[in-house]
C-alpha cells in the first residue's frame, strides 16, 4: 500500500475558472457527487464570496457529500472567510482554504503590501478560520516566484497559527521539475513545525509541466496533490487528476504511495466534465483522450494482438473505458430506462425521470439504438441546466445550392413567446442571426464545433459554440439528430449561460 497521497479536487473551483466553463448548481452538485464515487479525499467546491451562485452550490455541495471532505476558499479577509464558513458549516468534514500572494511582483502591484504585512495577515486570517473548523489549508500564491527565505517565514506564521495544510502552488505554471523538487526539500528543512502539517502543490499548467511537477514534489516530501479532471483550470489548465493518478498508479517502482482514487471511474468523471463544462477533450490526451489507447501503425497493431503490454502501459479497462455499450431502443420501457440511467449513475427525482424519459421516448423514435453517451446527453440538457431565460420552440430552416438559406425560428424569452425569420451565409448562419435578432443579444461566436456523440450517420450531432460579450466567455452546448437544431441548442444554452454569468461577481 504505502503512504497515501491525498488527492484534493479543485475542478469545481480552479477548473470553473477556464475561460468558459461556468457550471450552474445542478451540475456542481451533480460532478460533486463522481467525484466522491471516483474517491477524491477533497472537493474545492467554490470561492463563496464571489456570488450568491457560487455560494449556493458550496453550500448545496456541502450537505450532499459524506465521504470526502468539503473545502471552500476565501482570501486571507474576515469577511471571505466567514462567507466560505457560512457556506460549508453545513459539510460533514470541512476545510476552509485561504490565500495570499507571496511574490515581490504580487506584493507590490497586486497587493500593494509590505512582507511583515503579509506575515500578519497569513496569521491573523488562519486563526480567524480556526475559530469556524479545525481543518485549514494555507496557501502562499505565486509561490515559486517568491523570496524563499520570505515564504519560508509566511509558510511558518501560517503553521503557528494552526494551519493544518500548506500548499505552495506554482500559480503562473513557472517552475520546471529539477528546481520545483529543489524548493520543496528547501521548505521541508527551513520550515519550522511543516513535518506536522500536510504539505501540499498546486501547480498550474503553462508550460505544460503541472503533472512532471506534481510529481517531483511527491518524491519530495510532497503528500497531498491539487489537481483538476482533464486539466481544466485558469488559462492553460492544471495538474490533471486522472494524469497525476494514473502515474503513481503505473509507476510503482518509483512511487511507492496509494489513493483512494478507483481508477475505473476515471473516464466516466471525465466524459462528465467534458458534457458539463462544454470543455472538449483533445484526442491525443494521456488517459482519457479518444487516442489515448489507439493503435495506429502496423507494428504497434501487431505487437498489441501478440501481448497487449508490447505497447500498452495500462489498460484502457483500469481506467473505466469499454466499448460503447448498446443500452435501449425505442420499445424499451420506464423499468429499462430507469435501470439504465442507474447504472450510467443518475438518480433522478420522479419529476426529473418523467422529464428524461419523455425526452428519451422522443429521441428513440429518431435514432434506433441508444446509448450511453446518448442517456448523459439527455441528462446533460433536459436535468441539470438551470431554469432558462431563452427557449427554443421551434425552428424550421431551408437551405440547399440553390436558396438563400432561411431560418424561422419561434423562441420563449422571459416567458413571452416571439418569432422571427432571417438569412444567412449557410443555415447556421441564417439560425443564429434569427436567434440572435429575438434575444436581442450582442455576443461574438469565437468557436463552433460540432462532433458526432455515438458512431453511425443517425447519430446524435453534438454542438459546441464559444460566445464572448464584454470580456465574458462561454460555452454551450446542443445535441440532436439534426446539427442545425444541435447548433440552435448549443448557441441559446450559451446566451442562458452569459445571462448566468451577468450575475457572478468573480474577479471581485
Ligand atoms: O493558482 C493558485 O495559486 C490558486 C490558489 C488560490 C491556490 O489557485
Ligand atoms: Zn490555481
């Protein structure tokens, strides 16, 4: 077995801060709960002060989760963090997480702070979380960009104030492994009492060396990681859980530790992420990418059919990917439905399970074979999204070689029902120009993508657009067997999303 590496979660926090990748409550508490059935020992589950949102879904998080601990963040002020208090009091084992930047660069133009004054405040703000809960994590920002004899000293007023966790995040994703393992063995004999403490990284992802630095602090001391599913995180992501995991799982002989990670759910959490965040997974992705356990040339083909492990240093089994599995068809019943959406691990109220089942019915009658990505889908769009502002209610579209492309479309916005008709360069074109004259909405298509969910041309066609307005962006997403619809899905999900957003106060 060995020592264990606690594996702390920040997908619903750091992850949430991918340009993008905003996530209403229902999905929050929806990813909160794969991530305790995927075994994570943290969930970060927000940053409460920065809106009422934010701090409903902590705080929903927090009474829905039994088995891993609920951390919430708050900068080192009374009032960040009495709010993340207020917000996961309500969790059976709760963490408050505060930080403060210990960089020349933040202290001087960010901050606008002395170094004594930042010592006090580390201190002061880790005792006033030690009044809420026993548990507190510090963190020292833009810690390998710091004065290492100051963050040493921070790092020590934080521990004498009672933290009871130090992270040293690598927050502009700047080290590179050799001098990251350096500043840990460093840490470990400067420090006063960090023997008593879990020591923890967050690395960020910017020259693509969040995982190699993970795991260099490991072989340093390093006993918890901070990590995101698929990497998700502020500009290039962070550490990936499923990359981080799968090393120390594989690598044995380098690393001799345990998780409580069960790798077999590894790809369903992934597939989830992806669905909820409108985040695409690349394909060439370690773990979880399409490509990830594809063999390509001849010779790798042949050595795989003669012994797997010629070329495969895991299986794609271990991390929870089968073939997609035929589930249901159009005379399959209630029973089967239920059933099934147990298994892919949804447990709907009555009133949601009629809702998904109607849609499912709707969609069977389309599409001969359902199958699982088919079900999430339905999920995805009929359950977890929030009450919307924009609906779609209709939409008929002609386009061919020889018409101008032409979009009817009949929407619901605040409850009032409108329609309108529009050109375009191409039927999408003509869609969300019509779509966009109804809401009357001013917001730049940066993205369109659209993929195939399951094999074979009746498949369902999944849209990802990304909407800029004013600086905000997002991502939304439609699925449907006809694309246009898919897009019309896809484009009003993320116009509902920047309505959402309109409301975050985040970058307080
Ligand atoms: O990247 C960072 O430094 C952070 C801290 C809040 C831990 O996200
Ligand atoms: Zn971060």
């Amino acid at each position: 077995m060995g020592e264990k590496i606690v594996i702390f979660d920040t997908t619903l926090r750091d992850g949430e801060q991918s340009p993008g990748a905003t996530m209403n409550v229902a999905e929050k508490v929806r990813l909160a709960q794969q991530l305790e059935k995927l075994g994570v020992d943290v969930i970060e589950a927000g940053f409460p002060i920065t809106s009422q949102g934010d701090f409903d879904a902590v705080r929903t998080i927090a009474k829905s989760i039994t088995h891993s601990k609920v951390a919430a963040l708050a900068r080192t002020n009374t009032q960040d963090i009495d709010r993340a208090w207020e917000a996961i009091k309500g969790a059976k084992s709760p963490l408050i997480h505060t930080f403060i930047s210990t960089s020349d660069i933040h202290l001087k133009h960010q901050l606008k702070k002395t170094k004594e004054e930042v010592i006090r405040i580390a201190a002061k703000s880790v005792a006033r979380a030690k009044k809420h809960t026993p548990d507190v994590e510090f963190s020292a920002m833009d810690a390998t960009r710091s004065e290492v004899k100051f963050l040493a000293a921070v790092i020590e007023a934080a521990i004498q104030a009672g933290a009871t966790r130090i992270n040293i995040p690598d927050t502009v994703g700047y080290a590179i492994p050799s001098e990251f393992g350096a500043l840990i063995r460093t840490l470990c004999h400067m420090v006063k009492g960090i023997e008593k403490v879990t020591l923890s990284v967050h690395c960020h992802n910017d020259l693509g060396l969040a995982v190699a630095n993970s795991l260099v602090a490991i072989q340093n001391g390093v006993r918890q990681v901070e990590c995101t599913i698929n990497g998700i995180g502020e500009r290039a992501g962070n550490t990936s859980l499923e990359e981080v995991v799968m090393a120390i799982h594989t690598r044995k002989d380098l690393f001799p530790f345990s998780t409580r990670i069960v790798p077999k759910h590894i790809f369903a959490t992934s597939r989830l992420v992806s669905k909820i965040t409108g985040m695409v997974v690349q394909p060439n992705k370690a773990v979880v990418g399409a490509n990830a356990f594809a063999h390509e040339s001849g010779i790798h083909q042949d050595g795989v059919l003669k012994k797997k492990q010629t070329y495969e240093i895991m299986t794609p089994e271990s991390v929870g990917i089968a073939k997609s599995s035929l589930v249901l068809g159009k005379l399959s019943g209630r029973h089967a439905f239920k059933e099934r959406l147990k298994e892919v691990g949804f447990r709907l109220s009555e009133k949601d399970f009629e809702l998904a089942f109607t849609r499912f019915k709707e969609l069977a009658d389309k599409k001969r074979e359902i199958y699982d990505e088919d079900i999430e889908s339905i999920v995805a769009e009929e359950i977890l999204r929030m009450p919307d502002r924009f609906k779609l209610i209709y939409l008929n579209v002609i386009s061919g070689n020889v018409t101008v492309p032409t979009a009817t479309v009949k929407m619901e916005v605040d409850g009032e029902v409108i329609q309108e008709a529009g050109f375009g360069d191409g039927p999408v074109d003509a869609t969300f120009k019509t779509i966009k004259k109804i809401t009357r909405t001013r917001s730049k298509l940066l993205q369109f993508v659209i993929n195939a969910i399951t094999g074979g041309t009746e498949a369902q066609g999944e849209v990802t657009v990304r909407l800029e307005e004013k600086g905000r962006t997002v991502i939304g997403q439609g699925a449907d067997t006809d694309v246009i619809v898919a897009s019309a899905k896809a484009y009003i999900n993320a116009l509902n999303k920047l309505e959402y957003r309109k409301k975050d106060l985040r970058g307080l």
